[in-house]
C-alpha cells in the first residue's frame, strides 16, 4: 500500500506493505545474540502449585516471565541516562517516531590493534546529506551478527570524533550493527557515548546535552538493502528505563 508520508513541509511516497525490519528478535535460544558477559535471556512459563503457564504442558493459557537484559540481548534503543547519575528514561526521551535516515555501509579501519568506524568514512560515505538518523551496517556484513556472542571478543566501535561529527552535522539518531558504539574495554571512559550525546559530565547535565536523541546498537541489515535514502520508524516498548528492546523499521522513499 504506497503512501504519501507529509513531514516537515516534505512529501515522501512510501510503501507500508513493505517495511525493512532491522532488528534481532529475542529468544531464550542459543541463536540470540549476547554481549557484556551475560547469560542468554530467559522465558519460563509461571507456575502456581499445581497450576503452569504453559497449554503444551497442561495450563489453560501461556503465561511466561521473560527476564533479560535490553543491551546485552540484541536490538536495542537507548537514551543518555544511559551514562548519566541521575535517571532519564528512552520512554520520555523518545517522543516522536519517525525519520529521514541514511543507511551506509563501511568496513572499520584497522588502527593499532582495533577496528574503528573514522570520521573520514562516514563523512565520505554521507557525501554531505542532511538526515535526522543514521544507520551504520559494518562489512564485512556477516549471517553471524545475528547470533553471536560478542563478550571478550573486543567488535569494531565507533572512533569519539566520529560521533562528534555526526552531533555536530544534526543527526539525532545513530543505529549500529555493534553491541556498543564504544570499545569494549575503555575502562568507563564512554567517548563515542559522550559525544553524541554531549555529555560533558555525567554528574550534573549540561544544559546543550542532547536528551531527545538515541543510539540504537546490535541492529542487522540485510546485504539485499541498499545503502541510501530511507524513512524510520523507531518502535520501542513503554520501559521506564535508561534502554528499551526495540524494532526499526525502515521504509524505501
């Protein structure tokens, strides 16, 4: 079903009966991805003395409690109360939905020992578009992102003046096919985080620190997506939280 998409004083033709999804679903199976030294999540149905959740095992409905971790166990949008001491929540932070994106495609540099995103690729890669969002895919684009365990394997991440620029030039919300824009290791320091996100001390908020905008991490895209134009719908659940899980779906202009 094609459309005609009205947002800020702009047209754009879409076609909703085929969205792009990009997120990795969630599964207590050992094909869930899995990054920060944790366990794969957990579905179980609740029991009640006599009484299971569970129609295959004799219950009238299921019912099961999911216990996981929103950054560890895949796709993933997150505010900047995900660095901060005092709480802020993706459920207030994020208040609108859909956006102009540009989807490219790059593989990291390798620079004394680390595979790093530059500012140089994603300045030559955006070729000086304007966009509200970004979606990074990393090459090699490999089956595995889907299921990996990424703990102790230190993934490529994104360089800190990579993410200045992309502050600095507007973009509002940075997706990766990473569990982190930052290294695995950086003993706290969090400068892809900070940048981003202009957070100059995690103690006390900066009045030009960016609260409305996300990073989503652990996205995967297909290699038959083209890099280029797109509309995002950034979907999330109602968390209460610093991250949400989260499903983004892109839309082909």
């Amino acid at each position: 079903m094609k459309t005609t998409l009205s947002y800020k004083n702009q047209d754009f033709q879409i076609d909703l009966s085929k969205p792009i999804d990009i997120s990795i679903p969630l599964s207590n199976t050992d094909d869930n991805p899995i990054a920060w030294y944790i366990e794969k999540p957990a579905i179980e149905p609740v029991v009640f003395g006599d009484w299971i959740g569970s129609v295959k095992k004799g219950g009238s409905t299921n019912f099961n409690n999911i216990f996981f971790n929103p950054h560890g166990h895949g796709t993933h949008t997150e505010c900047l109360g995900h660095i901060t001491k005092e709480f802020y929540s993706i459920n207030q932070c994020l208040i609108q939905f859909f956006f102009t994106a540009e989807l490219i495609s790059i593989e990291p540099e390798k620079i004394k020992g680390d595979l790093i995103i530059t500012k140089r690729q994603i300045e030559e890669n955006l070729k000086g578009k304007t966009t509200e969002a970004i979606i990074i895919r990393t090459l090699p684009n490999l089956e595995s992102k889907r299921h990996k365990n990424y703990s102790k394997t230190n993934p490529p991440y994104l360089a800190e003046d990579a993410a200045t620029f992309i502050r600095e030039i507007g973009i509002q919300h940075l997706l990766i096919d990473l569990p982190s824009v930052d290294r695995e290791e950086d003993e706290g320091k969090l400068l892809a985080h900070k940048a981003f996100w202009n957070v100059k001390d995690v103690n006390e908020l900066n009045d030009d620190a960016r609260l409305y905008c996300t990073i989503t991490e652990m996205i995967f895209v297909n290699d038959e997506v083209n890099d280029g134009s797109y509309i995002l719908n950034l979907q999330i659940a109602s968390f209460e939280n610093d991250a949400s899980p989260s499903k983004p779906i892109l839309y082909q202009l």
